[in-house]
C-alpha cells in the first residue's frame, strides 16, 4: 500500500492540474508506444497541430459533457431554474466528448465514439482526421489496454495434512458489515466468525475453513450515527450509541485475528477520511485486535501479495461512481474498463468523493495488473476471468455483495493456473 499512503504528502494549496498533467504524461508514453507498433506511419499530432483532412492519431484525456451532470454551484445558487439532481444515473443522449492535451482541446465525432462506455479522466489515443467544423473524426480507439503482469505461480507442493482434501489456500472476501445499523444481523456475523475459525459445519467444512490464510474486510463495517455529531457536547447516552458500534467490530476482529491475518479497509461511511485514496483506519479503534501481529488497518485502495499472487481491490466507490456517469451490463464489466484503462478511479476528482490533490504521481495509474481484482459493497456476487490481449494475461474480477443484505462472503483460491471465486453463504 506505500503508493496509496499519505505520509510525506502535504496539502498546500495545490491544484487538481498537477494530477490531471502526470496523468497525461504518464499515458502519453505508454500510449506512444502501442500507436508506433500498430500505426507506425500514421504520425502523432497535438490538438492545436491538427488539419483537415489529414488522418493522424491524438492523445488527450476525455472530458465528458454530461447534461444532466449536477453542479456544485447548484447548491448554493440563490434562484434554481431546477431542482437538485438526485438521480442515480446522469446519462442523456446528447451527451459527448472532448479529448484534450497540453495544446487545446477537439470534440470527437463519429460511429465510433459511444459517450455512454466512457467518463471524463481516462486518456485515450484517437486515430482520425479533423473536420472543417474544428470536430475530430474518430475511426479508432486505442486504449492502454491491460498492464504488464508477473507471471502466476506455478502450483505444485502436496497438502501439508494428509487428512485435508482441499490443497488451495483460500482468501475471505467480506465487506459492508454495517454493524450498528438496523440491516445488522448479529447471528449472521457470528455464523462467518465461527466459520472461518473453524467453529461451524462439519468435518469437510472444517477442512475448508482449514485452508482460509487471510480475511480482507473491503469497507464500510460500522454504521456510525454522525448525525449525533452536532458540534456540541454529547450525552453518554448518545456517546454508547456512538461507541458501541465500533467495540462490537473489535470484538469480531478480534476472533478472527487470533486464527488468522485479518486486512481491514476504510469504506465510504466508515470512521476514515473523506478522499481518496482512503488511509487505514486508526488501531485505537481496535484495542482488542490490534494486539495481534496478524491485524492490518489498510488504505482503500488495498494492495497485497500473497505466495506470489498480487490482489488490489477497493471498497467500491470507484465503480459505484462510474455506474453513474456511465453504462455497462453490470459491476464486472465496469471493473474490466478501468483494468483496460489502465486507472482505478479515472473520475477522481471530477466526480468520485473526492481525491487528494497530488502534484507528483497519481496514485491510481496501474503500473502492474494485478491476478486478482475485487470491489466491495456491491448488490450481489459476481466473478468473471479478464483476459488481456495475451492469454497468459489474466485476472479474476470479483464483486463482493454487502452482506448485511445477503450474508454472502466470498472466497477465493487458485487451481489450475485460474483463479477461482465463489461465494458462500
């Protein structure tokens, strides 16, 4: 996680254009690259370099004039000709987009640009022609496409007990806890505590919870009630209700950190700061697990290794996000763009939460592409195997469902050189 902490970065008024350059200068290389191997005699061109008729290839980052896309000024505008948007989509058919550079910036026409499969932040080269009307003609599109990657592991080795059936160590999925809320089931929790130490099922389930190496808790387990933080003293009363949510969750950490290594990340209403990325919740939140060396408060985005084989994932706000600005068949298809973008949170900070501005890095650009991918806090599980313009590229998108609503985990091992996602309920 050292490229999501925050230890030696300051804010001192700097602006989000430092962000939005490295970016930029990030992707012009990379895009440079595949354009020279698959155009190499169409030349590059700056926006403000373009002329009609002559076929060329840009690199820009997209901007996205949305219609229905609300505006913070509407909140503080004294005569609203509408109402606030409150939707959960903002997608309109006249939406389109803007591609821009260092130099200026074009709008792209043509069958091939869809507004509805992009967001404003993704940097993209578009290989066409300028128009009289100052328009960019797009025949193309070339996207980043999937990161370098390590090779998987090779999978070899015998059970370490002769008596356990399953070989494969398994990962532990969870997210959106919510304890403290209404939606909370207390039985439901301690049921995955029991099980993932070893204390429910039979003799095979009991092998199974044998195999589980690490949990990861991918945000938002407390359901705090901030609307009792008014400013002003607060009555013990209020200070239990505040409080006992978060001595609940230590409580469940606890169980589970004394029979393995436990990953916890900040979720979007979890006791953590407001942008991203998110860093790790305070230990003096968990006195009870905290005292174990196998607990771990992460940042959202998390990133870890384990026997060779990287994970990354997030609590869920980037694709929640997208989902909004864009249009996709479903959570792991949303995941897919941004892994061929090559960026976990492209709309950060034009639209999602909100982001630190950085002036040297950004932070979400892949360098590596990850073996395993998950997003917390989704409606339900979904898992599916991302291949990359190689086969031996590939990565297992996995959607973790919230299980205050589902009381799914998921879990996830790999046999056969495939990693492999299920849930369990």
């Amino acid at each position: 996680d050292e490229d999501f902490e925050r230890r030696d970065q300051r804010y001192k008024g700097q602006q989000y254009s430092h962000l939005y350059y490295c970016r930029l200068h990030k992707f012009r290389e990379v895009l440079g690259s595949i354009v020279q191997s698959s155009l190499p005699r169409v030349p590059v061109s700056p926006i403000l370099g373009l002329k009609d008729g002559k076929r060329c290839v840009v690199i820009g980052t997209v901007y996205k004039q949305m219609k229905l896309k609300p505006s913070i000024l509407d909140e503080y505008a004294k005569e609203r000709t509408k109402p606030l948007a409150t939707a959960s989509s903002f997608m309109h058919s006249e939406d389109y987009l803007v591609l821009e550079d260092a130099s200026g910036r074009v709008k792209l026409v043509g069958s091939m640009i869809v507004p509805s499969n992009y967001v404003t932040g993704i940097v993209i080269a578009a290989w066409g022609q300028g128009g009289k009307d100052g328009d960019f003609f797009v025949r193309q599109i070339i996207e980043p496409g999937l990161p370098p990657q390590s090779p998987l592991p090779s999978i070899t080795g015998k059970p370490a007990c002769p008596y356990l059936k399953f070989r494969d160590k398994y990962v532990a999925l969870v997210s959106g806890l919510r304890i403290g809320s209404d939606h909370c089931n207390p039985l439901q929790i301690q049921l995955l505590v029991d099980h993932l130490t070893g204390h429910l099922g039979d003799e095979q389930e009991q092998m199974l919870s044998a195999q589980v190496v690490r949990l990861i808790v991918a945000g938002n387990s407390l359901d705090v009630q901030y609307n009792l933080l008014a400013g002003q003293a607060i009555s013990a009363k209020d200070q239990a209700r505040l409080t006992e949510p978060v001595k609940e969750l230590d409580i469940v950490l606890t169980q589970v950190t004394a029979a393995m290594p436990v990953d916890i990340m900040p979720g979007a209403n979890d006791p953590a700061n407001f942008t991203l990325p998110q860093q790790p919740l305070h230990k003096c939140l968990f006195p009870g697990a905290s005292a174990y060396s196998t607990f771990l408060s992460a940042t959202n985005p998390h990133r870890f290794e384990l026997d060779g084989i990287e994970f990354l994932g997030t609590s869920g706000q980037n694709v929640d996000d997208l989902e909004k600005y864009s249009e996709a068949k479903d959570v792991i298809e949303l995941m897919e763009r941004t892994l061929r973008w090559r960026h976990i949170a492209p709309t950060a900070p034009d639209t999602l939460a909100g982001c630190f501005p950085y002036t040297d890095k950004d932070p979400f650009v892949l360098d590596t592409c990850p073996h395993v991918y998950f997003c917390g806090n989704q409606k339900s599980f979904m898992s599916r195997l991302v291949t990359g313009m190689y086969i031996w590229k590939l990565v297992r998108a996995i959607s973790i469902p919230r299980f205050c609503d589902s009381g799914t985990a998921v879990m996830v091992t790999c046999s056969d050189r495939l990693f492999v996602g299920f849930q369990h309920r």
